[in-house]
C-alpha cells in the first residue's frame, strides 16, 4: 500500500512539472508572438539587422534580456530592445527562453 501510494505522489509530480513547463512555453509563445516575431521573424531565425535567436542556450537569452532590461548597452540594436525587455518580469524571460529554445532549436 505504502509503495503504491509512493508511486502515485511521483506520477503526480511528474504530471505536474510536465503541465508547468507546457504552460511556461504557451507564455512564452504568447510573448514571442506579440513582442519578438515582427523582427526576430516567425522561426526566429532573424530578418535584416535583426539576429537570429536559433542556436541560443537559454541561459544565453536570459542572460541577454536581463541586460536589455537593465538598460545595459548590448549591441546596436539595444535602443530597440530595451524598451521590450524593461517590464519583462524573470518569470517572462524563463518562458521566452524555454519556447524559443525548445522550439526553434
């Protein structure tokens, strides 16, 4: 009974961190599609002065927008990309990572 009910609480626990991490990339996606696609593009592979985003680690992303919204100088495209990434919470950058890296990688 004790090793049944052991069993029930890990399935559980993983059902649960499986649905978090659905619903950290559905935010993600909502974010990308409303902030990031019209330059970074639809597949994030970039258009004109504006880089790809593919073959990025997250922490390389999160590290990036943390800066942005910092107001730390980037690159050239920083006057554009901080004014987006200053009312990023954390919790927006993590799911931005996690949909671009899982779905574009």
């Amino acid at each position: 009974m004790k090793a049944m009910s052991l069993i029930l609480v890990v399935l559980f626990s993983l059902f649960s961190v499986a649905q978090a991490t659905a619903q950290d990339i559905s935010a993600g996606e909502t974010i990308y599609q409303a902030n990031c696609r019209n330059c970074h593009g639809p597949t994030a592979k970039g258009m004109a002065s504006f880089p790809k985003l593919t073959g990025n680690s997250a922490d390389y992303i999160v590290d990036l927008l943390e800066k942005y919204r910092a107001g730390e100088t980037v690159g050239p495209n920083t006057p554009l990309m901080a004014p987006l990434a200053k009312d990023l919470s954390d919790e927006d950058i993590a799911n931005l990572a996690a949909y671009i890296t899982t779905t574009f990688n």
